[in-house]
C-alpha cells in the first residue's frame, strides 16, 4: 500500500467513514457485516466503551467490533447464526467500569467471572436479544465461567476473544515482540 493510500485512510477513519478491525485494512461499513450491527454502533453504552483501554493498546470498542467481525466471519463461513454471533460479539464485554481498578479492589468473583454476568446485564438493559446471544455473551470466558456453553456459537466467541486479544497486543507492537522473541532465543 502506497503512502498515498495510507494517508486516505488515516483521513476517512478520521471522520468516521472508514471503519477497520484489528489485522484488516478493509472499510466493514461496506460490507453485509455492518447492515447487521450498525444499529448497536449508534448506543450511547456501546460508544462508551471508546474510553475505556483494554488488552493494553487497543480501546475495549475496538476489541468488541473485533471480536463481532471475526466472530460474524467465522459463523457465516460454518453456516451457523452469523448475525447473532455478530450482535453478541459487539456487547460480550459492554461493562463500564476500569479493569485495573477492579482487580485493586475487594471482590468476591475474580473479572474474568464477573465481566460476562456484567456485561449480559448491560446488553439486557438495552436490547432485546435472542438466547443464542445471551449465551455468547455469558459464557465467552469460558472455562472460568464454569457453565458449558450450549452452542456452537458460544465456542466460536471464546476462541475468538482470545485470538483477537492476541492480535490485539501484537500487530500495533511488532519491535515489542521482535524483543521479546529475541530475549527467549538468547537465553535457549
């Protein structure tokens, strides 16, 4: 991709009219994707979550249209509820509040528990929803949230979250990884 290119698309994601997923440089809001989740995109609570960091260097908005897209891509591809996969990917992590702050406090469930129970809360308040996307969203974290997920949708978001929170941590830092690689080869 020229510089020229690169500088159209930093100007369109400026304003809003280009929309972009971690690991892609393709505008979703042309895509069937996006008719399916546009409407989520325009709440408040969803916005809110903009402001919020997560998985170190991305906002925890981007790691939910992550995880949706991704997540919608992979349902669509095996035939299964690709726009409930869609819709849950984009509210499984709706909660409000500062992870780290979280961790410093006094609680009896551990986040990676409670932010699903949280977060379904949320989306409750919010949407109607099916129970296809209720699960998703309940059970994302799963194994540590202990309740087997109920459908093939559930087991795609889990391996789809953390995948994302990979690509997430590595593709804006590759000098950082590049470091790390380095460090673990000269100590072998």
């Amino acid at each position: 991709m020229n510089r020229e290119k690169k500088a159209e698309i930093s100007r369109l994601i400026s304003e809003g009219k280009w929309l972009h997923v971690t690991g892609s440089r393709k505008n979703v809001q042309n895509t069937e994707y996006y008719v399916v989740i546009a409407d989520l995109l325009e709440l408040d609570e969803v916005r809110a979550l903009a402001d919020f960091q997560h998985h170190i260097m991305t906002t925890r908005w981007q790691h939910c249209l992550n995880v949706s897209y991704y997540n919608y891509r992979i349902c669509r591809l095996l035939r299964l509820d690709a726009v409930s996969a869609a819709r849950a990917g984009l509210l499984h992590d709706l909660y409000h509040y500062d992870t780290k702050r979280y961790h410093k406090g006094t609680h009896t469930l551990g986040h990676s528990s409670y932010h699903p129970m949280k977060a379904l809360e949320n989306a409750e308040r919010i949407v109607e929803m099916n129970d296809r996307e209720r699960d998703m969203i309940e059970k994302h974290m799963w194994p540590v949230t202990h309740r087997r997920p109920k459908y093939a949708e559930t087991y795609i978001i889990t391996l789809v979250d953390k995948y994302c929170a990979v690509i997430e941590f590595i593709l804006p830092q590759p000098a950082r990884l590049g470091r790390w690689i380095r460090s673990k080869t000269h100590k072998a």
